[in-house]
DNA sequence: TAATTAGTATGTTGAAGCAACAAATTGATT
DNA sequence: AATCAATTTGTTGCTTCAACATACTAATTA
C-alpha cells in the first residue's frame, strides 16, 4: 500500500534519514553542503545534525579549510555506533560475520552444513555459531544493533519468515521469531540476493546508484534489482529469477531443474563449469587439474578450477571464457529490459570473476542494443562469494538509515 | 536524485495528492473512509478535501445511508474540470483525441502519416488536426487542462525532447517546445508503451495495482514497466526493450533488425504474422484471405487477418495463435523476473487478442515457473490498439493528481 | 580590515493532531 | 407515535512542533 505522511514527527524522522544517508554516502561532508544537496534550510540541518550527534550515530572528524571564509566541520558515519551479526545460510554451508556499523568485518566463521539431512540440526548449528559471534563481539564493550539473515528463497520479510526455498528444500521456516528469541536481538530476514544488492549499495560498488542489477553466480542465478532507489521484490517477493530466462545456443541443451531447456542458469552456473571441464579431461589430458584434485584430496570445485586458471591452465581458463559468454548472453537480455546504471556481479562463482569478466563483457556489446550497452557498466562485486552475507549486515545496517530514532530503543 | 521533504507546503501538497488519488482510484468514497485508510486526522482530511472542492477538482455526490449513524457524504472526481488533448504518433499514423479528466473521449481523428517521407510535414500534419481537436473542444466552455504527447523512442521527460526513435528514424526531436509554443497549453511527452502503462494504471484495468507490465505489441515489441507504484525508465530512458529477449523456438530463427536473432519480437509482431499467414497460403488455398484481400483491395493486415478468424478461418485462427505461443515464451521470461501482479497487453496486435491470449496464457502456464506463473493475471488492454492514445492523456491527468495545486495556475 | 563562508539563535509560519462538539441517522423504549 | 440513547460523520478551535527566515556570531583568507 501507498505510505501517506501523517504528522511531522514522520517529516522529522523522513529528513534525519535522509541527512544520515547522506553523510553515510559522501563521507566526510560539511553542514553547509548538505543544505545545497537536500534544500533543507541550514538550520534545519544543525538541528537534525545535533540530534544523531546526541545519538552517537555521527562523528564530527576535522575541518576543511579549503577555499576562503570560516572552515566546514566535517561529518562522518560513526562506525562505533553499534555492532551488526550477519548470517547467511547457503546451500551447503553457514557463514556468520560481526562487523561495525559499516560493515568492516570484526569476527567471522563459516561451516559446511547439510541442510537436506535435517532442518533442526542446521539451525541449531547456526545459533552455535551466532552465539559464539556475540561472545566474540561483546568483547568489544558495545552494543549489539541487530541480526540480518540472508537465506536462498523467498521471504516474507515483514513477518520474517521463509517462504519457500527450493535449493534447500524448506517451506515455512521462521526465522525471524527462532532467531530473535535466541538471541534477544531485533533480527531481519531476506532473500540473499535482494540482500546483497543491498550491500552492494549501502558499502560496495553501487553505492549512489539507483538503478542496478545484483547477479548472484553460484549453483543458480540469482538476482537482486534495485530500481528507482530501491529494492524492487514484486507482487510476492519472487522477482529475481532472472536465471531461467533462454539464451540463444546451441539446440542440445540440458534440461533445467524448472523443467525448461535452454535457461541461462544451465549454461553458467557452478556445475555447468565443473560439468565442462569433465567432459574436457575425458578427451585431452594436457590439463594439470587431475593433479590439483589429487593434492586437494577432493571432488573438482569452482577454487580448484580457478587455481588451474592461475597456472595458466588452457581447459581452466577456456571453460571460464565459456560460461562467460554465456553469462553475457542472459546478461545482455537484462540489460535490454532495466537500462541499468550497473551490472554487480558476486557469488561463490565470482572467485574466477577476472576470467569470466572478459568474455561477459565482449557477449554483452555483441547481445545488447548499443544505445543501452554503452550505458551500462559491468562490474565484480567487492565482496566476491560473500556477498550476501554482507548482505545480511547490510539489511540491518538499512533499516537504521531508514529509521534513525529507533536505536533509541536499542 | 532522491526527493527530499522540506517545507510544510510540500507536506500539504503530498497529502493533497494521496487524497486526490484516493478518490480517483476508489470513488466514490467519503472523508471517514479516507482517514481510515490514509491514517491522517478526520480534520486534515476534511481541510484538504475542502481545498480539492474549491478547486473543482472533486464534487460531493449524494450520501450513503448504509449502516446506523450519520450518513457519509460520498466524493467523486470531478470530470468537467478541464479537457485533455492526447497525441499519438505511430509508425504510419496520428491519432488525436480529446476527453474529460476521466480519460472518457469527447473526439477523435485518426489519419495516415509517413514519417520517414518529412520530419516537418508530420509534425504539421499533427498540429493541424490538434488545432480541430482544440476548436472541437472549446464548444465544452471549459479550459484545457494540458496535452500529452505519446510517441516510439527514447523521451527526456523533463525537457520534453524525443532523444531517438529507430522506427520512426528520427533524432532530437523538441516536442515539448514545438506544441507548446502553438497550443499554450502544458505539455508532456512520454515514450508510447510507458504512456500506455500510465492509462492502464490511471483508467484501465491496472488501478490499485503496484507491480505490471504493459507489452505494447505492434511493428515491435515495447515494454512499459510499472513497479513498486511508479513508472520505471531505467538510467536514461530506455528500460522497456523487453522485445530483445530470445526465446527458446526451433533454431532457424529471421535475423532481427537490432542484429541478433532469435528475438522474441521476430516471432510476434504484426509482420511476423502477415509473413507466417502469406507462407501458408502459398502452400494451401482454402483460405477466405486472398478474397478479403481483393474486397479491401489493400494489402494483406491484421485487421484483415482478424476478419478472417472471426469468420473461422483455420489459416488465420493458428496463426495468431503460433504468434500467441512465441508472445506467451517471452512473458514466461517476464514474469520470472518481475513476479508482476498483471501483464497488460495493447497496441495494433491487440485487435486479435481474442485469438492470442488462449496461446499465451497456456504457453505462460508451460514455461514460467509455477510459483511466480500463480500469481499473475495476463490480461487484454480495454483499449487495445488506443492504448497508447489514452496514454497521452493519462500523461497529463497524472500530472495533476500528482500536483493538485498546479491547476490553479491553468 | 573587508570579504567570505560556516554554523547558531530567535521568532514566525503553517500543517496536522487532538478533543470537544454538532449533525444526521437507526433502533430500542416508553 | 414520540422520545431518547447509540452510532457514525464531519466541523471548530486550540495546540504542537518541524521547518523557515533573518539576523547574528565564528573562523578563515587576502
């Protein structure tokens, strides 16, 4: 429903996010400029500086003394304001991470974990390590301002609450109400790619963007849009799926899990690499991955191919070249529909991100219309395969921006 | 850049537009309702519907003597406010027509135009029937409220500039400046498919919804992408080439003007339909279309084909219905993406609907993933090949319901 | 010392809330 | 049938408080 503006307590909180935000963006930054950017009279801004100075969310840091006249007292974001827990569950593992206010990662661990074998255990294993986190960052003599929670599948986020995630084969799993009373914490729910989309916009690469798209590589292909300044979830929270649209290759294509040949997602994502390599090494063994799989003493792997590519290895790099191409192609499609601003690129796939980024970018201004490729800028995520799970400090780290006062309560 | 809140004024104006919107969308309604819903005070409510009356924007009709107590005073909007006048220019055409502030038509003129012949003459042959349309108009003793301007190609709204329209091969184009300075009156330009989303949102079968899509079908295929309550134009204008996107068909694909092949526009525009229909009579002649053809004594088209059909005629029926499939694969891809509420489908193409839908809606079910497939409603555009008519209007009266106070100035 | 830019203090404006009230109806009670 | 309580709608007058305007002080350069 449409957000009608009530009394001017709503004003009040409306303009001090948007003077946080703005200090949060284009740090350091004097009063006197933010009066220029937002039009808000300067007073205005003193006394809504003098508030989220009062609430140690700001920082004044130094003056500038730059051209003639009285020197602007420079504002920055306060990174000591509080501490943010992230937790992604991903397919076959669990990643925590306690970072500040600005996402500067103070603790972290990851584990595998099975979640096909038994939901409780998988959670349970998830608040041993959530607790661990907090023991680790109490340490810190700080607060705690909150848990994010990013997870494969659709979320009612509202309520906290995963709707359904095929990948890990759940339905209805509360989250937000298992995870808030374990941790005594206010917990926030979302879909890992939305969620580092997010991230991507509050500490990565799209930071001032409006319009830009999050793939999220790795056993699928996900997406994240962020459109007109914000996170666009459609009618359900099922918009993203940008991985089962067709590409144009050759006729023999496999059969996708969605029952569709021909979907984006069975040309690029993890296994599809992992599935072009086999096939390689059955007739040229010129390669040096059997050896690498002897020394890891494991299955082949996305990191095992990527260290080949290192080396220099022509299946390893041919293979990314391959699966790049056909990200560009689906990529090229998008591009077409959004007219992005950017293209961010992240997920355990995005480990090998300068060997596919080439062959991306040659297939997407071969695809694309010219008057719209020539506008879009491609781009690996900063946060690689952690993405999301900076995503999950991201969406706490959000809702503080959105809402300033509410750390009151905290 | 972000909109930021500033003086009180802006607050009124907000308030004042969520209110006219309110009684646009859910007439009638009465003040009580409205405070219910919007959550302002019953007196706010009460001052900003009395500035609405004063402005003749809105009229008090009758009472609703429904349960025990004081019966509600019902509001409706005002449709004699003022006259619109929309312009569409087509491919080969002009369309002009002028209506009420509901969007209902007063009059209307259609003729045949060539734009690639002479850029001016077009434009004059345009303003020549804006000027009947203007005189036909002025018999309602009311004011014109504004003209909108719905045209192929990329628009900068704001400077009311056609950037370029590869149909119409045209470039920097001031419409803005040439209607203006020869009617007086305020106007709007709008890429056609996004107008078109606009009447669907405002007078069509999309009010209330926050999330669809228009697919404007027609020479190509265009877009207009309505999300999270408000039209998306992407980083420059250009969102919207939905018609680019390859879909998964039998591999001896036509190449499509934009280079590539394999585009679903290939597969589902109007002359992929005249293109399959003349194949097919070469091979067989139990057709009615050749004589339909000589009775018109033009050439081969939809609206001939459309006869044909509705006179059951099995060439013509399955192949709208074959285009029908190719527009149901490309809408599965869309869908996936955007999990919209409702696909809105107009333009020239659309006079066939009856024929296309039943493909497209089995086609849809086939391919879309059954989650998202769900929740979607695909549905005909009540204006059909007008769509983008209206859509000039709607230009215009969204305008005002977006700036109630601007009116005074008219 | 003048000019310039940054930020503050004080009083004003006005949009919306609040609470009490008036208006118009239904229905139960006398 | 007349009356009165209950209910819902809409208005009036007063209060609150966020942002503005303007005049001020502060701190620097030339």
């Amino acid at each position: 429903m449409t957000k009608y503006i009530t009394d001017q307590a709503l004003v009040r909180e409306f303009n001090l996010s948007s003077v946080l935000r703005l200090i949060h963006a284009q740090p350091p930054i004097s009063r006197a400029q933010m009066a220029g950017i937002t039009g808000l009279n300067k007073s205005t801004i003193s006394s809504l500086v003098d508030d989220l100075l009062t609430q140690n969310l700001i920082l004044e840091t130094g003056s500038n003394t730059g051209g003639g006249g009285r020197p602007a007292t420079l504002l920055e974001m306060n990174p000591q304001v509080g501490l943010i827990i992230g937790v992604e569950l991903g397919v076959d593992f669990v990643s925590v991470a306690v970072t500040d206010f600005l996402g500067n990662i103070i603790w972290r661990r990851r584990e595998d974990a099975d979640p096909t074998e038994d939901q409780d255990k998988m959670i349970n294993q998830t608040l041993g390590i959530v607790k661990e986190a907090m023991a680790a960052g109490k340490k810190k003599n700080t607060r705690f301002l909150g848990l994010g929670l990013a997870t494969p599948g659709t979320v009612d986020i509202k309520e906290g609450v995963l709707i359904f995630a095929p990948n890990l084969h759940w339905r209805n799993v509360p989250f937000g109400k298992i995870f808030s009373e374990q941790t005594r914490l206010r917990v926030f729910v979302e879909n890992d790619a939305n969620a580092a989309a997010i991230a991507e916009h509050l500490f990565g690469t799209a930071r001032q963007c409006q319009d830009f798209i999050f793939v999220f590589a790795g056993v699928g292909i996900g997406g994240g849009l962020f459109l007109n300044g914000k996170l666009y979830r459609g009618k359900n929270g099922y918009a993203g799926e940008i991985g089962h649209s067709p590409i144009m290759a050759e006729p023999s294509q496999t059969v996708c899990h969605c029952g569709n040949r021909g979907c984006w997602e069975t040309y690029a994502n993890q296994y599809s690499i992992i599935q072009r390599i086999q096939a390689r090494l059955e007739v040229k063994r010129t390669s040096i991955i059997p050896k690498l799989i002897a020394e890891h003493n494991s299955p082949l792997s996305i990191p095992i191919i990527k260290q080949a590519a290192d080396a220099g290895d022509r299946e390893a790099i041919d293979s990314f070249a391959e699966a790049g191409h056909a990200m560009g192609q689906g990529l090229a499609g998008l591009i077409n529909i959004f007219n992005p601003e950017k293209i961010v690129i992240g997920g355990p796939l995005s480990i090998a991100g300068e060997y596919l980024l080439p062959a991306i970018k040659e297939t997407v201004a071969r695809h694309a219309l010219p008057e719209i490729d020539q506008q879009v800028e491609v781009l690996l995520s900063p946060f690689g395969p952690d993405a999301s799970l900076l995503g999950a400090i991201a969406i706490v780290a959000d809702d503080i921006l959105s809402h300033p006062s509410s750390i009151e309560g905290i």
